[in-house]
C-alpha cells in the first residue's frame, strides 16, 4: 500500500513516528511523509520515505487563510494517491482530513495534545472546537492520547464514539533507552534536567524560578540543566537573552540541543517536566524507560505517565512552590529509594509504552481502516 503520513513540521515525523514508519516500510508499504519541510525532511528521505513540503504556517490562527490549506492537501493527496492517511498535529488533523474525506481516503487522526488554544481558552478556541467537529466527521479512527483528551471531545460532540480510540503516545524503543546509571553518583551534585522546548507552556519558568529557590539553598549540591531548542514561532516562546541571564547567573546549566536525548537523561538524577498540558509527554516516558524518577504536572499527558510516590512526584501546575517542594522531597529521597522509583517507572515503560505496542496498536487500525 501507500502510506501517507502528514504532520506539522518534518521535525515531528522523524522525532517521534520514524519507528512505526520504519516497520511498515519493512513489511512491503511504501511510505510518504507530507510536512512543512526543515533540516529533517533530508533525514526522512535519507530513511528511504518520499517527502513532500506544505506551506503550513504553524502561527496563524487565522481559519479563513487556513482554508486554503485544504486546497494544498488536495493537490498533494491527488498526486500521491495513498491508500490511506495518518495524521498528526491540529492543522493536518483538520484541513488534511477535511481534504481527503472530499477524496474518500481512509484516515487515522492522531490528536496527540491540544496546544496552546486548548490552555488559554478564547474565541479562538470556538473556533477551533468547530473545525473539530467538522473535520472528524471525515476520520475513520481518531486516537486520543490520553482519557482527558479523549472525554473532552466525547462529551463536546467533536468526534463521535465509535471513532474514538486510546493510544499510549508515540512509544518509546525500550531496547534503545534502557536503564544507565552514574558511577560516581555519590561524589557529584544532585542532577534535575528539563527537556522540552523553550516555550512557557511546557512550565520552563516555573522551573528557572524551583531552580532558584533551591540553589539558594542547597549551593553547589544542586545542579539544574535544560535541554532544548528555542521555539521562537510559538508565542510564550522565550528568547536567548532571558535564557542568558539565568545562566549568568548561575541557576541554569544550559545543554543546547540534541536529536538523541538519551546520553543526558543518563547522567540526571531525575527529570523534571512542569508542563500545564501534554498528549502525552514523550520525554517522560523516555525518561521512564531508562530508569528515571520524575516530578511533573498532575495535568493530562504527564499524570498519564507518573503515579505521585511510586515513579515520581505530581504537582501543581504553574505552582512554583509547589513545584519547589516536590524537587526537594526527590533531592532529599535515599539512593534506595531514588532506585526503586526509576525501576517502577522502567516497569511501567515495559509494559504500556513500549514503542512496538504502539506500532501494533497502529496496524490494527490500519487494517480496521481499510475495512470501513
């Protein structure tokens, strides 16, 4: 068949759908990757996927301009002629079904986290529950990431319930981010490391403002790093100057950029994620399936993966004090214990995050798809 998977940005595809399209390649499918084109669109090509650039604009919030991206899509779509159409993301999951149910292509929608419109609520928001519901008229099976998301659409009528369906995220390969433990972990500081974007959504200055109470505290014992690019198009992005000032002043350990963040999660003692809403966070359960406790937000896509005092620590969302105390109680916790959190969260990984449950989860659909 021909397998087509659209998405935001090549970046997206290649971080976290690489696996599942990787396997489908090998079972004899040819695979087509639809997304507004960056540096990764060659590492796609170069995985043997045909690639193809849409000029999304991943800003607007303008649906009048978007519209024209259903033209886009119908263009693409009828050149290519796939079997069937994966999506991902709220622009293609909208504007991309809306074109291929005018083409009556069998497709999978993957709402893999709200974003920002869903956080702030606005007339934008309407808007977009709109769209929603209009689009996923057009899908044959809607994957939700967490049961939250999930019952939000149910209980809105944007998608109806024999469509609906739960997926455990993107996956994690289990064989690749396996525990990894410092050799020397009682002669160094404490690590905490963050990974995300830089933007103020995933609650990167709750935790610059956690870091600063506790370094005031415990001085060099504690060290807080963050990995990350900076995310300019989204707007509670941060810039290099802000980030600037707090690694002068000693707070923050700034680790740049990575395409494979397992070597750092290896060397941290926990992971840190406040974020005010995720699908579900695929550094947490990376993080999970090498051994790591982690404090995030009791909030949906990071409480999905964290049970509060048995793989990490919940709190409160945009609480800084809150978010303070729970890195604490994890600094202050013995090595034991510390080792018995990170093997609970690599048993969790094992047995609900582990990538080929997800790839299977997908084939199955694909097949039910099909039938429909």
């Amino acid at each position: 068949m021909k397998i087509l998977f659209s998405s935001n940005i090549a970046w997206s595809i290649y971080s976290f759908r690489h696996g599942l399209l990787s396997q489908l390649q090998k079972d004899g499918h040819q695979i087509y990757t639809l997304a507004k084109e960056d540096a990764y669109a060659k590492k796609l090509s170069a995985l043997g996927f045909q690639f193809s650039n849409i000029n999304i604009n991943n800003n607007s919030k303008n649906p009048v301009k978007d519209l024209l991206l259903i033209y886009q899509y119908l263009k693409i779509y009828r050149k290519i002629k796939p079997d069937i159409i994966l999506h991902n993301a709220i622009k293609p999951n909208i504007y991309g079904t809306i074109a291929a149910g005018i083409l009556g292509i069998p497709v999978i929608n993957n709402i893999s986290g709200l974003g920002t419109l869903f956080i702030k609520q606005s007339f934008s928001t309407h808007i977009a529950k709109g769209l929603y519901k209009f689009s996923q008229r057009f899908a044959t099976i809607v994957f939700f990431q967490n049961l939250h998301d999930k019952s939000l659409f149910l209980e809105s009528k944007l998608v109806k319930d024999k469509k609906a369906r739960l997926i455990p995220g993107s996956g994690v390969n289990t064989q690749v981010f396996h525990p990894k433990y410092n050799t020397n972990q009682k002669n160094t500081a404490f690590e905490f490391l963050m990974i995300a974007r830089l933007i103020n959504d995933k609650g990167l200055q709750e935790y610059l403002s956690a870091a600063k109470v506790l370094k005031e505290k415990y001085k060099d014992k504690v060290v807080f790093s963050l990995l990350g690019p900076f995310y300019t198009a989204n707007e509670t992005a941060i810039t290099q100057d802000e980030l600037k000032t707090w690694q002068d002043a000693g707070i923050i350990n700034y680790l740049g950029e990575t395409d494979f963040v397992a070597p750092e999660i290896a060397h941290a003692d926990c992971i840190v994620l406040p974020s005010y809403r995720e699908g579900l966070s695929k550094v947490l359960i990376e993080a999970s399936a090498m051994g790591k406790p982690i404090v995030t937000t009791n909030v949906p896509g990071c409480k999905d993966v964290v049970e509060d005092g048995y793989n990490g620590f919940l709190c409160r969302a945009k609480d800084v004090k809150d978010l303070a105390d729970k890195m604490e109680k994890m600094y202050l916790l013995d090595r034991q214990s510390l080792n018995k959190m990170g093997q609970n969260a690599r048993q969790k990984a094992l047995d609900i995050f582990d990538e080929q449950k997800i790839i299977n989860i997908y084939k199955s659909a694909i097949q039910d798809a099909l039938k429909k």
